[in-house]
C-alpha cells in the first residue's frame, strides 16, 4: 500500500502523457605488485588455445652472410696492388613487400590490432571493452545516438514516460528526508539522451521550491549524446558576468557536463542517479584452470582475426579477484568456473560513497545484475539483436551483469557514514513507488493508441517475460524487465531509510 511522501508527491504529478512510448527489444543490459602467497593461490596455467604466434621470420629477401665484393682502385707508381673492400649487407633493413590494397578493417580494429602487436601479447578484455565503447575517435558510444527503436537497444526512460517520473518521486523523497536543502546536486552518471531527467524534470514542475535547488551535472563522455541531451533537455546559454550559463527551460536549472564523477563540483548535499551505467563498466573474466585461476585475454589469431586465450602468465588484476572472492563463501566459489570482476564499478562506488559521506545526500542504481558472484555474463548487441563480442568492435554495445553484492561491499568498506539499502527487483521499486496508481491516473487522457502504448510499456518495466496480453506481431512481443532489473540505493546515515526501501 502506497503512504507517506511518496503518496503524496504521487497525487500531484502531471496528470498527462507527455509523449514517447515503447519501442522493440529492450536492451538486456534487461603493474600492482602480487605477494607471493596471492600467486601461489592465483597461478595460471597455459593452455593449448592460449599459446601464442610463434615471432615471424626474417624479411623476404634478406641477406643472411657477409658478401665481399672486389672493388677496382686507384694506384701509384709504389704501390700497383688493387685494394680489397668487404662490404657486409647482413644488417641492411629490408622492409617486407607492401600491398596497395586498401584494408577492410575499421580504424578501430587497426588501433585494437596494432596495441596487441606493440605488446606482443594479448590485452585483458576490460581494456577491450574501454576501446570498443569509449575510444575517443572510434568508440561504439562517441560519435552516434545508440539508444531507440533506430538504434541498438532501448533502455527504461524510452519505453515509458512513467519510468522517469518514478525516479522522480525517489529524488523528491530523498530531498524531503535530506531536510529540503536550497542548492542540491542532481548528478545523472550515462545520461543516455537525457529522457529519465526529462521525464523526472516535467514530472517534478509543479513542485517549485524542489526545482528550484536543482543543479543538474551531467557525466557524459560522448559529444554526440551532450548534444542530444541539451535538445531533449530544452537547454538554452544564457549571457553572465564570467561568460555564459546553460539552462533547462524544463525548470530553470543550471546544466553542466563532465567527463567523470570526480569532476562535478563537491560540497552540497547530492543525489546521485545511475541507470544502466555500471553494466558497461569494463570487466575482467577469470576461469578456472589446472593451475587456478587465469585471466581471461583477447589476441590474435594466424589469420589476424581476434580471438579470446588465457592468460600464460599472472596479471596485475589478480588482486581484484583475490578481494572479490573475499567477499564471496567458499560455497559460491565452488559453483563456478568463470568469475567476472569490475574494479571501475569499485572504484565509482568508492568515489559516490565517499561523496555522500561528506555532503549528505544519496545514489540509486538501477541495473540488470544478480546479488553475487557473476559468472560468465558478457554479451554484444547490435541493431537489438545479439551477436559475438569478437565481432566487428565498435559497431555493438558491450555490457555485462553488474555484481550488486561488489558494489554493496565496496560502499560499506569505503566509508562508515552510509548505509547500502537493496537491492530488490525494478518490478518491486517500481511498484513501491505508485506506478499502477500512476497508470490509472494517465489512462482517462489518453487516445486508444497511447492507452495501448502505455499498457505496453507498463508491462515491459514491471512484468516478468513475455506479456499475456500482447495481440500484435510474435517478434515484437514486450518482454518485462521487472525481475532481471534491480535496484539499490546508497544514502547518508543521517538521513535514515530511504523510500521504498523501509
């Protein structure tokens, strides 16, 4: 039963459909020194697919030996004797024969392709995943819009308009639990095209004095995706003494963007929001092997394709493995064979952690994950359909399943100042909330398309699987989200449980 603040915000939100609606498949996002003991329980062991290229050859046409040559001389009335040179070619550089040709690799797979061979060795598949998503030149994020039916995936905010202002209501709840302080940050990690904030902010406008201590920070790497979200936020520069100042004409708030949490200026009370951000954090993939456990690694093949091996000797992140299963029972070590480890997700958490400690305030993180160990979760998607990681990088969205359990452990450790609530499923934070008294309340002003459309999208972030009601196209039947997403907050203890965690 809905009650309390959440109710109330609830009853005052704009009752209309502001537009947007539910697309197609939804995007199932759904050198460290090493002790000597941490080696001895982490060693990896060599395996046939993990074995290297053997170094190539000498340059075609190369001259092995030293070559002499008989050179005629000048000679004087002493000496008649012709002069003997020994010229040796055997170092002469000989560059190998060079094809015109042009090549059918992206610059990217050039970039990915030319690390490895620096290296002479394979890179961990964290640092793949960094390149094919955000490389400043070629990454999958960078340079394109990949959110929408016209994209490669559709995320919550894009399915329904209520999603956002959800959100909404858990901010404006937070606010009111933090005291109603007049200037607070609103960060938003991977804003996407800026629609949950959108959506939030039109939802939230009849309550000025909440947005009136906005200022909005947004952490966007991508230039593409600044520029849609200024449009989608209704953004406009206006003239001040020290330059200019960007606003939303949706409240009035200042905007701001940054490349990084770190960035976003300290000092005020915050809340943090990030959805189906963690889950593109590059991970590292361990397996298990004769001699314990070894990185996996992405090399390449004879033919210059990639391909992923194992790591024959010890690698620096063998120290994150070794925390994370220190978190984990040796019940749940047993289970499984493969062990994905996120230390940026660890590292953010730290960093929100530490943020909210000093300033007051709280973070919720709503993603596709499980509470503990993962084991092999890495997937490609491109044009809503899966395909192989390996595959053509930068042309597909890479994510994995974000370990909540890590991110509850990383918070608690970072700081004794906050309290880690969650997770619990997306259909139960959702519900918490009020979204079917939200539905009810946008059904009368809607025409029958947006009333079906609502429905629809109403299923895809609270059901489970595929909806019972659908009478449209077999391959487009909505699948819900409300089980595979979780949702977790992180907030300051002074300022108790938030909603709808109690």
């Amino acid at each position: 039963m809905l009650r309390g603040p959440a109710a109330a915000l609830l009853r005052r939100l704009a009752p209309r459909v502001s537009g947007g609606g539910c697309g197609g498949a939804t995007r199932r996002r759904l050198p460290i020194p090493i002790a000597p003991s941490l080696l001895a329980r982490f060693s990896s062991a060599p395996t046939a697919s993990s074995s290297s290229p053997p170094p190539s050859s000498s340059a075609a046409g190369r001259d092995e030996d030293a070559e002499d040559e008989e050179v005629p001389t000048l000679s004087n009335s002493d000496a008649g004797a012709p002069l003997s040179i020994s010229v040796d070619r055997s170092g002469l550089y000989n560059p190998p024969e060079h094809s015109h040709e042009p090549s059918s690799d992206s610059e990217l797979v050039k970039h990915l392709k030319s690390i490895i061979k620096f290296r002479s060795g394979p890179i961990s598949i964290a640092e793949y995943m960094e390149e094919v998503l955000t490389n400043p030149q070629s990454g999958f994020y960078i340079n394109r819009d990949v959110f929408g039916e016209s994209g490669d995936f559709i995320t919550s905010p894009e399915v329904s308009q209520m999603f956002g202002e959800m959100i909404g209501v858990w901010a404006m709840c937070l606010w009111e639990q933090m005291g109603q302080p007049e200037k607070v940050n609103l960060i938003e990690l991977g804003p996407g095209r800026g629609t949950l904030l959108a959506d939030l902010l039109r939802g939230s406008a009849k309550f000025v004095k909440f947005t009136k201590a906005l200022n909005i920070n947004l952490v966007e790497c991508s230039p593409t995706l600044q520029k849609i979200q200024y449009n989608t936020l209704k953004c406009e520069d206006k003239p001040v003494d020290d330059g200019k100042q960007t606003v939303s004409k949706l409240c009035g708030a200042p905007v701001n963007w940054h490349a990084s949490l770190e960035q976003v200026p300290s000092g005020s009370p915050t809340i943090i929001i990030a959805h189906e951000f963690y889950d593109a954090l590059p991970i590292h993939q361990f397996q298990k092997a004769s001699r314990g456990w070894c990185e996996k690694m992405v090399d390449l093949a004879e033919d210059s394709s990639f391909r992923f091996v194992l790591s024959p000797h010890p690698t620096a992140s063998l120290i994150y493995l070794s925390k994370r299963c220190g978190w984990a029972s040796s019940e749940e070590l047993e289970k499984v064979e493969h062990i994905e480890v996120c230390p940026k997700a660890m590292e953010l958490t730290e960093q929100i952690a530490d943020r909210i400690s000093s300033d007051g305030g709280g973070a919720l993180i709503i993603d596709y994950g499980k509470n503990g160990i993962i084991s092999d979760s890495l997937q490609a998607i491109r044009k809503h359909k899966f395909v192989h990681i390996l595959d053509d990088p930068g042309s597909a969205d890479l994510s994995a399943y974000v370990d909540f359990a890590s991110i509850r452990h990383s918070a608690l450790e970072a700081s004794d100042d906050i309290s880690v609530h969650g997770p619990m499923t997306q259909s139960q934070f959702l519900g918490s909330l009020g979204i079917n008294f939200r539905v009810e309340a946008l059904l009368p002003n809607c025409t029958e398309e947006q009333a079906e459309s609502l429905r629809t999208g109403y299923w895809r972030l609270v059901g489970d699987g595929e909806a019972p009601f659908w009478e449209g196209p077999e391959d487009q039947t909505p699948i819900g989200m409300g089980t595979r997403y979780l949702a977790m907050a992180i907030v300051n203890k002074k300022q108790g449980t938030p909603v709808p965690f109690e």
